[in-house]
C-alpha cells in the first residue's frame, strides 16, 4: 500500500472514531434523591414500597435508575443541609415527605419534587391547590375531610366516659398546629373538652404531661411531625404512666405502644408516590399532576396496651381493624 493511500485510510477511519466511542457510552442514568425525615429503618417498610414499585415500572435502581439516600434521624435543622446535597448531585427528582423537609427543599431547588405524605399542602402553602399544584411539587396529602372527627369517634368507642381530651401538638411545626386546630375543633364540636398541651422541645414532654395530671381522660396525638415521631416511644411510656389512652394518626405508633392508630395507608401512598415519580422521569410536569388525597386507610389496634389500662376492646372494632397488635 502507498503511504499516502495508508494516510488517507487513518485519517478517513480516525474521523469516525469519536462517533464510534459516542455510540458506546451508555445512556445518562437518572437520578433519585430521596431524603427521609427520620432514622432511615423506621421508613424501610415504605421506601421497600416505593422502590419495589419503581421496579415494576421499569426503574431498577442501581440498573435504569440511580437512588441517593439522605436522612435527617429527625433533625430538621440539617433538612437544608441535606437538600443541598442532592441539589448538588444533580438528581433528577427528590422523594420525601413531610411538611419540614418539603419546605426546605422547595426553598432549596426547583428539581421537581414529589412528597409521598405531607399534612396539609396547601394550608402550608406547598401547592397553590390540590387540582393544580403548580411549580415543581406534587404528591400526597395524609389529610382527608373529616379526618379528626373520625379518629375522635373511633377513640369515644373504646372510652365512652371519657370527657376531657388532652390534645398534644409541636407547635413549632405548621402542620401540627393546623391538625391541632382540627383535633380541638372535633372535640368541642362532641360536646367535650379539648385539654391543649404545646410543646416545641422533647426536653418539654415530662413536664406537659405532669401539668394534664387528673385533668385529662384520654390523650389525642398529633403525630405528623419530627418531633413526634422521634420519641413516639416515650410520649407513650408517659401516657401509659398516667393511664391515659392514645389516639395516633399513623401505625407506627400503635406499635410503639399506643392504644389506637387511624390513618391513611402509608405503603399505599409510598406506592403511589413511585407512579407519580414514573410520569415526571418519562417528562410529565409536577404542576399538572394533582395532589391526591388518601382512600385506603387502616386502623391499628394494640391489644397489650389496651389489656394495660384496662379497657375491653368492643367486638365490632376488633372486627374493623386491620391490624390488632397482642
């Protein structure tokens, strides 16, 4: 071969090379950051739920779908310190829920954001509305109408005679004063009386709780919070201590040893949650995906407790109760 044939053979195959090596380099994978409130094992059983769902759709994490996990254990000092992280990561979409670290996240970024619960959006000012979010948030409301009054009916089944009901609230967190607001509201609407106890520290639990001495008959939990949800175990040592019966919003907390717990499904929204996950990474838009308000809800019976305080568990709600805890 002449050098100048071979030349123009190398040059000729050398220009197509980087096409070549571009053909080969696989596709941008996207990427999930999913920011947990809480102790990361306290969430297993619905971040399961939520990647299992993922799967089913095609979104195999670690394959087609990259997860970058953050947790605050309950600190919402470090929510903004963690949102900009997954901001400076570049993920494609943020998975949370919660009121605290959802308004972090949206001051923090405008990555779309999807919370699987959060009480309250659009009171906190979330969402402009659950039809039509609008920005670069959507997800699920824990909320439902009527909610309070529900819980407050299920709680009067199981102590009849009660009359006065302390209602404990962080009231240092939105969405606990707007849920504490709807708890008092349904127990005067009973007839009853509403026994506020504010608190905004852990440090400040014992102390709530010797003031409601003698001066409370059962004890309603608004428990959509941090706070809360951090020393569930203790607000029920405490209660227990002062025979008052609990009345909580999610599951968790009947298994930490509260007596009742009433609330949306939780693995059900962290199901949805991934669905709506699927339609943002495939191009759809979280303003024009409404807010879903939960259908499926579970009521949670502790036995042991109850056996604890001495109530008899009526038949028929035992027969109502998707989970009754011996």
């Amino acid at each position: 071969m002449k050098r100048r044939e071979f030349l123009t053979l190398v040059g000729g195959a050398t220009a197509t090379w980087p096409l070549a090596v571009h053909a080969q380099q696989p596709e941008k994978v996207p990427a999930i950051g999913y920011l947990c409130p809480t102790a990361p094992e306290r969430w297993a059983v619905w971040t399961r739920t939520f990647v299992e769902r993922l799967a089913e759709l095609g979104w195999i994490d670690g394959h087609t779908v990259k997860i970058v996990y953050r947790s605050g254990y309950g600190h919402t000092e470090r929510f903004g310190e963690l949102a900009a992280e997954l901001v400076a990561l570049k993920v494609d979409l943020i998975l949370t829920a919660g009121s605290a670290t959802l308004q972090t996240i949206k001051q923090t970024s405008q990555i779309p954001i999807v919370f699987a619960l959060a009480s309250e959006p659009v009171a906190t000012g979330m969402v402009k509305s659950l039809s039509h979010p609008g920005g670069n948030v959507t997800g699920l409301s824990l909320e439902a109408p009527e909610l309070a009054g529900k819980r407050l009916e299920l709680l009067r089944t199981l102590t009849p005679a009660a009359r006065r009901i302390a209602v404990l609230a962080d009231v240092a967190y939105p969405a606990s004063v707007l849920e504490f607001g709807q708890a008092k509201d349904a127990i005067t609407a009973a007839g009853l009386e509403p026994v506020p106890l504010e608190i905004r520290r852990a440090e400040e639990l014992e102390a709530a709780f010797a003031g409601i001495k003698d001066r409370a008959d059962a004890l309603y939990v608004c428990s959509a919070d941090p706070l809360i949800n951090n020393n569930r175990n203790r607000i029920n040592e405490l209660a227990l201590a002062a025979g008052l019966p609990t009345l909580f919003g999610e599951k968790p907390y009947a298994e930490a040893g509260g007596l009742i717990a009433y609330g949306a499904k939780v693995p059900v929204m962290f199901r949805r949650a991934a669905e709506i996950a699927d339609r943002i990474l495939k191009g759809a838009k979280p303003a024009e995906i409404p807010v879903e308000q939960p259908t499926a809800f579970e009521l949670v019976v502790n036995l042991k407790t109850a056996k604890t305080l001495g109530i008899t568990i009526p038949p028929t709600l035992l027969a109502l109760a998707d989970e009754v805890i011996e």
